[in-house]
C-alpha cells in the first residue's frame, strides 16, 4: 500500500489530476483521463510509457 501522505501529492502526469490506488495500480480520478499506473515493488511507476488507458467495466 502507498503511504497516505505520498498519495496525497501524486498527481497524473498528464492531466495533472489526483490519483487514487487499486490495487496494484494507481487510477488518474481525471474526467477525460482515466490513465492507470503500475505500483512495482512498493514504488508508484508514474511515466506515461507505462501507463495503460483506463479499464473498461461493463456494467
């Protein structure tokens, strides 16, 4: 899990937006982003090279 603190100065890359974790990844909370983040080893990956798009759920 990543430190409350540290999540709470995390931000998107791209969009500049806040992200929250799931799991093992970190989600941009951005309206039109949506981008996820690897968390590897405890350590937040936040280049854009690694992210992935945002995950479609059918509801």
């Amino acid at each position: 899990m990543i430190n409350p603190e540290l999540l709470k100065i995390l931000a998107c890359p791209k969009c500049k937006a806040p992200v929250v974790q799931a799991g093992d990844w970190l989600v941009c909370q951005g309206i039109l982003c949506g981008l996820r983040f690897p968390i590897r080893s405890g350590v937040p990956v936040m280049l854009l090279e690694e992210a992935q798009g945002p995950s479609r759920t059918s509801h």
